[in-house]
C-alpha cells in the first residue's frame, strides 16, 4: 500500500509529460475545424438550448421540486449531464486509450499510468470550459447565485479522483477482456438512468426499498446531488454522504491504481 501510495504521489514529476499530452489531445480533436476551441463553448451551449426547448417547452417537469417552471427542469437537467458527459467520456475513452496508445506502450521508459490521467483530464478541461455556459444559464433561467456555490469546487474534486480511480481499473482490464469496451457503453446508459440527473432523488421516497438502497450506494448519486445542491437548488451540499464518497473514491483510486500496476507488464504484450 505504502508503494501505491509512494508511486501516485511520484506521477507528479511526470506533469510536464502529462501538459503536453492533454494539449495534444485537445489540439488533435480540434484539428481541421474552422472553430477550434470554440466548440468547447458551442456545444454544451447548443445542449442547454435543446434541452431548454425539448424539457422546459415540449414535455416540461413533472415533478413539484421544479415549482412547474420548464426552464428549472431544463436548468436542473443540464446541472447533471455537464458532470455525467465529463465521467462518461473519460470512462469510454479509458477503455481504449491503452490499445489506441500501443506505440507510447511499448516504449521501455515510458510511464504508461500517464494515459489514463491524460484521459480524465482532458475531458475535465472540456467540463471546465462548458460550466461558465451553466452559470450565465443560471440567472438567465430564473434562479439565483447563492453561497453555496462556493462549495462546487469540493465537489468537482470529489468526482475527479472517482473518474480517475475508475479510468485506471477500466483500462487496465480491457487490455485483456476487450468485451469490457461494449459492457461499459450499455452499463453507463443504465448507470445514467439509474442516477438522479433527469429526475430528483426524493422523486424515489416511498419507492421499493432496493432503490432507494441502489441510490444511497450509487458514488455518482451524491457526486450529482453535489452539483445540484451547489448549482441549482441553492442549498448546502450534503456533508456526510459526499465525505463518505470522498474516502469510497480514494479507496476506489487506490484499488484501480494497483490493478493497473499489477498487469503493467502484460500490456506492451496485449497491444
């Protein structure tokens, strides 16, 4: 644990390494387009007005939490998918980044636990650069900034070592189970549903037991209701369930991390 522990703390001499590959990737995924970067802005701007238009004026909220404004539930609504397209895109994109990488793998001296990282993070920069899109939306829709959104930025961290505990576990398994790639597409359709993003989690009071018991397990249900409480309702995050997700995370990052560590040395092989 204490080598674990030792070698995380030791990826920071790579940070240089690590720059330079997100600014790759994110050059690379800009390349050839006329508007570059400003598709980071134009795309979760183009989704808060679809979904505005779609949840707040065709179908509209059904819930009372919403007070049966439509443009609350499509405010609500994109609190949770900005996070949840940040972890999905990073989960995904883990899957193949080893196999993708195969020529940087195969290098002797290359850190290969980079990958992984580079993943999460470039994902991150682009929810960084969609969020000031959620807040000009915030007043613009009818709510308010309060106090609490000072506390975001904890629950931003909290969501970041759970995304890279899980890139680390989930890269390091397709290497040698490729099956994983088409289990993990479907499981994050299901895992979406079954989190609180397009409906609220008191919407489940006095629902089967089983659910309730699935939301109180559910890391990415108090990760949600983190962003939703700090951004949406106004209100204090919830400091207990959200601790307790902090340690699941990092407990999570450790386990991934060794995983990871253990099948290093077969990955330049299954490549």
């Amino acid at each position: 644990m204490l080598r674990l522990y030792n070698n995380l703390l030791g990826l920071y001499k790579y940070r240089v390494l690590i720059q330079n590959l997100v600014s790759r990737e994110l050059k690379a995924r800009y390349r050839g387009t006329v508007l570059g970067f400003f598709w980071s802005f134009i795309n979760p701007f183009l989704l808060m007005v679809i979904y505005s238009i779609v949840f707040g004026l065709i179908i509209g909220p059904r819930d009372p939490a919403f007070e049966n404004n439509p443009w609350f539930y499509a405010l609500f609504l994109f609190c949770g998918v900005l996070p949840w397209t940040w972890f999905a895109a990073s989960s995904i994109e883990s899957a193949n980044v080893l196999m993708v990488q195969g020529n940087l793998i195969k290098k002797v001296m290359f850190p290969v636990e980079v990958l992984p990282i580079v993943v999460v993070i470039s994902n991150f920069v682009h929810f960084v650069l969609g969020l000031p899109i959620l807040l000009i939306f915030i007043p613009i829709l009818g709510k308010e900034y309060t106090f609490y959104l000072l506390f975001l930025p904890l629950v931003i961290v909290i969501q970041f070592v759970y995304s890279l505990g899980f890139s680390f576990l989930v890269s390091s398994l397709t290497v040698h189970f490729r099956d994983i790639k088409d289990i993990l597409t479907n499981l994050l359709t299901f895992w979406f549903f079954a989190t609180p993003i397009i409906y609220t989690d008191t919407l489940l009071e006095g629902k089967h037991e089983i659910l309730k018991l699935w939301m109180d397990l559910n890391p990415m249900t108090h990760i949600m209701r983190g962003y939703q409480n700090s951004l949406y309702f106004g209100e204090m995050i919830r400091w207990k369930k959200l601790g307790v997700t902090f340690l699941v995370s990092v407990v999570f990052l450790f386990i991934g991390y060794y995983v990871f560590d253990k099948l290093r040395d077969s990955f330049p092989e299954e490549v």
